[in-house]
C-alpha cells in the first residue's frame, strides 16, 4: 500500500515515511526502553533523568569525567529537579507525577529531597540498566541504518570528535532521550496526556503501517502493559475526541483521521526531530562510529 492510500496529501510523503518508521522506533522503545519499567513511568525517568544532568551536557569537561558507560555522573552532581516542573513537562497532574515517583523512589529508581528528585548513579549504573541502555542504543544504529537505506536521512554535520575506539553510547542514550520526549511532546499536544498519548502512538504505528487493520484493546493493552480498562477507558476519549474511530474489530486511526491539520503537523515536527537526532549523533561522532564498524561498548555525554 502507497503512502497516498493513507489519505496523506502528496507533498507530505516523506513526513509519513519518516514517521512510520519512527513511530514504530519511538513505540518499541517506550515500551522496552528503561530498566524494564512501564512505558508511563519509563518516561518519569528520562523526564527526571534529562533534567538533572542538563547542566553537564553543555560542559565539555564533563564527558571526559563521565564518558564511560558504568560511570555516571555522581549524585552531587546532579541537578534535582521538582515534582511539578516534571509534572509541567509531561502535561501531568502534580498528584499523579508525585505518586509515581515515591513509587520508583520506594525501588530505588529515584531519590527524592528537600531539592527535588534525582535519578541516582547507582541506578544508572545498575546492570539492569546498562542492559536497556545497549539493547536501546543496537534498536537507534538499526533505525540509523534503516533510515538511511530509505534515503530518508539529509546531509550531516561532520563529527567534532576524533575517531574513538568506542561507540559513544552515553552520549547516543542522552540525543535518544530529547528526541523521545521531544516527539512525546508533540503526540502530547494531539492526544492531551500521557496515556493517550502511547495509545495514540501505537495507532498510528497500525495505520502507517503496510496492511493497516483495527487493534483490540487487549492487544494495545498488552503492547503497553497498561489495564485493559485504563485503554480502554482512554480510547473512549479519544474516539469522542475524533483521535480514533472504535468497531467490533478494535480501534482504528482511519485516512480521514490521518488527514487532519493536527496529525500532518505532528508528522512534519517528527521530521524535523528526527533529523535533529540524527545531526546530533552526527556531531558527536556516534554514526561516525557505526559506520566505521566500531565496537559496542562506549563513551559518552554524562
């Protein structure tokens, strides 16, 4: 199936065959992409953990302390970062943001203080989370590799690193985590909140797909390991709200829902992040890397 039996207008083809692989890339790696956690609180911690080490991502310095992958930058020096400004970045409620993280701080994903909470190193450092972070990093070269024999990718800025030894994968986890919660940001601004927002994902990665079909709820449920009730419950509103259209079949993003003014925006902002990630990698001398076959253990960004 072409793009235009999408219902895509024509000159927005290569949006929607960038979002239909990213879609696809963005879904496996919210639901697989830290530590095992739930995709919903998942992205608490890249919130919490890209808040905190803000400041040391724009000093040099700081990736010769902190370049290898089991060392991260320590707890003090990490920015805490508070609820409600975690809670403000997702479009959350205060009450439901507060209660997630005592629940990741009662298991030692997350600290909370009088300053604020903070992703500790141990956590970063834990081997559960070194697994995701390679798992994820091997999932971005793919997607890489994949755009690029689609001819999707533009021209590059040359790497202002020296060629390293290593892939930089902290540095790769950190350009991964802007580009997830940046393109969140924008399905955010269609779907209203975040649940609605991994459903709508996952719709969309059904409707661009080769052979689009209506998805059970159970089946988006166990996707992204949500009650079937909450999607359900979810889906409910966004079908009032025109995101969706429900059968007996499943739930369904139709080609006239593909052609709202929303949705061609939210796909030409993916573009755009999608090619300010991999311009980044590029900088940074991670696809310089890949490309010269280099090996999977790495340095990075704190």
């Amino acid at each position: 199936m072409g793009l235009a039996d999408h219902g895509v207008p024509e000159g927005a083809t290569r949006d929607v065959a960038l979002a239909r692989l990213s879609f696809a890339f963005l879904l496996d790696e919210m639901a697989n992409g830290v530590a095992g956690l739930e995709p919903f609180e998942a992205l608490l911690v890249l919130a919490v953990n890209q808040a905190n080490i803000a400041p040391l991502t724009r000093d040099p310095a700081a990736r010769a302390r902190y370049g290898q992958l089991d060392a991260p930058a320590p707890d003090d020096e990490r920015r805490p970062v508070s609820i409600n400004a975690v809670a403000a970045s997702l479009g959350l409620p205060f009450e439901t943001v507060r209660r997630r993280i005592r629940r990741l701080a009662a298991a030692g994903v997350c600290t909370m203080g009088a300053e604020g909470v903070v992703v500790p190193a141990a956590f970063l450092a834990s081997p559960t989370y070194l697994r995701s972070v390679m798992t994820g990093h091997l999932r971005l070269r793919a997607f890489y590799f994949d755009l690029a024999a689609r001819r999707l990718v533009d021209d590059l800025p040359g790497s202002a690193y020296p060629p390293e030894r290593d892939v930089p994968i902290r540095a790769a986890a950190r350009l991964l985590s802007d580009y997830v919660l940046r393109t969140c940001e924008g399905l955010m601004r269609e779907a209203g909140n975040v649940i609605s927002t991994l459903i709508l994902t996952a719709l969309l990665v059904a409707a661009l797909g080769d052979d689009p079909a209506p998805v059970p709820v159970k089946a988006i449920a166990a996707q992204l390991r949500l009650p079937a009730e909450t999607v359900r419950r979810h889906v409910l509103q966004m079908a009032e709200d025109g995101l969706c259209e429900r059968s007996v079949l499943g739930v369904a993003i139709t080609p006239r829902i593909l052609a709202r003014p929303g949705l061609q925006l939210l796909f030409a902002d993916n573009g755009k992040h999608v090619q300010r990630l991999l311009a980044g990698l590029a900088e940074r001398g991670v696809i310089l890397s890949w490309e010269g076959g280099a090996g999977q253990a790495g340095r990075g960004a704190a």
